[in-house]
C-alpha cells in the first residue's frame, strides 16, 4: 500500500512538473486563459500531493505508536546484530527498527532498537 502512495505522490508531482515547465513556456499577454487554467490545474495537484503526504505520515504514525505501546525496548548491539536471525529466533515478535528508516526517523531513533511484548 505503501509503494502506491508513493508511486502517485511521484506521479502527480511530475504533472505538477510538466504544468510550471508549459506555464513558464507562456506569455501571460496572448494566452491569459491558457495561464489560468494550468493555474488551477496545478492548485488542484498540490492540494492532492499534499493530502497523500499526509495519510503517508499517519500510517506512519499509527506503526510508531504501536511500537511506543510495546512494554519492552532496548538499543541491539554490535553482537546481537551481527547474528540478527538468532536474535529473532529467540525473541518471539521482536521488531527491529534502524534509525535510518522512516520509522526510525519519524521516531528520533539514534541506535538500532528492537521492540517486543517480552523481556529481551
């Protein structure tokens, strides 16, 4: 669902593109009209790109606020990284979060931390 937001985020902005570049390409003294109606046009996609940012940002929200809920959390270290798939194996429902994602961005992470229901 992600891929599809961001796919038409992209989409609509290229439209938004093509309409500046043909706007630019105008004078304002022969095709007034011409003007005004890529204006519209484009009021129109800004306010649709910004309206999908913003389901994008709430869907990334309800993801971090579910991880926040989990009674349990600590930074993974250099070791338990190294062999992440044994450390998940042992953990049952253990979330790791690396601060270079978007949820780890959006959550002010600085290290690798891992979530789950149970002590880790």
């Amino acid at each position: 669902m992600k891929e599809i937001e961001k796919n038409e985020i992209k989409r609509l902005s290229d439209l938004l593109d093509a309409i500046r570049h043909q706007q630019a390409a105008l004078s304002l003294v022969d095709s007034a009209e011409k003007y005004a109606e890529l204006e519209s046009e484009k009021e129109k996609l800004e306010t649709e790109i910004a309206r999908l940012r913003e389901v994008h940002t709430q869907k990334l929200s309800k993801e971090a606020q579910k991880l926040a809920k989990m009674p349990f959390n600590r930074a993974i270290t250099k070791k338990e990284q190294a062999n992440m798939g044994a450390l998940k194996k042992s953990v049952r429902g253990l979330v790791v979060v690396h601060p270079m994602t978007a949820l780890g961005r959006e959550m002010g992470l600085q290290v690798m931390t891992g979530f789950a229901k149970s002590e880790f």
